[in-house]
C-alpha cells in the first residue's frame, strides 16, 4: 500500500494495491502541466481511495484523458485515461519510501531540450502516459 497527498494537504489518497515500477513521461502535455517531466505510477482505478479531496480538481486535458491536481496548492497528482482499469499516480505525491524505482522513460521525441536522460534505463516513444 502507498499513501499520497498533495502539497498543501487538502488531497489526501491511499493505494490499496500492489503496483508495479513507476514510469517518467517527457511529453509535451506532462511538462507543461507537471513542471518538468512527469513520474508516475500506474494503479488500478478501483485501488486508489481517496481520504481527503476537498481540493481535488480535473483538468480536462484532452477528449481521452483528464488531469487530477490540487485546487489549492497546484499539486500534480494524477493521470487518469476515460478507458482502461489504471490511474496514474504522481511520484512525487507518495510518502517516501515508496519502494519503487523509476523503469522507463517514454514520449521521448518531446521531452525538453535542456536536459538529457542519461540514466541507462529503457528509452520509448509515443504511446506512454
Ligand atoms: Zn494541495
Ligand atoms: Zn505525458
């Protein structure tokens, strides 16, 4: 199990379920929204409890998939497809330590031009979170 909160406090969520390695994501849409890339890990819709949401808000990022975050503080928090049984989870809203190790990058034809991936771990293209 994980717990995860936003910044200010005002989300607050368990992860009733085992998950595996997180991912980070270089597209476009998960740094303009994130700040830089975006970490995150995929747990199944129904796994994801929420214990305080009083500033949980969607962003509806596309006409797929929409985009959790705080109201109050900017959290990123979550990744969520209309389709298919996951939600991401953000990295950085998990109580440390996770236990998890970053597997994989992917959308990596846009990821930022001012930094390089250079971790030895799995490069992808289009098609990640
Ligand atoms: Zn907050
Ligand atoms: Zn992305």
């Amino acid at each position: 199990m994980q717990r995860g909160a936003c910044l200010c406090g005002e989300v607050a969520f368990v992860v009733e379920a085992e998950v595996q390695d997180p991912i980070a994501c270089h597209c476009r849409e998960c740094r303009r929204q994130s700040g830089h890339f975006f970490s995150a890990v995929a747990a199944p819709k129904a796994a994801v409890r929420m214990t305080k949401e009083v500033g949980l808000a969607w962003y509806r990022a596309s006409d797929k998939a929409a985009r959790g975050f705080c109201r109050t503080c900017g959290s990123s928090l979550f990744w969520r497809a209309d389709e298919g049984p996951t939600v991401m989870v953000a990295m950085g809203a998990l109580e440390a330590p996770t236990g998890l190790r970053l597997s994989g990058h992917y959308w990596v034809e846009e990821k930022g031009s001012y930094y390089d991936i250079s971790d030895g771990l799995p490069q992808h293209g289009r098609g990640g979170a």
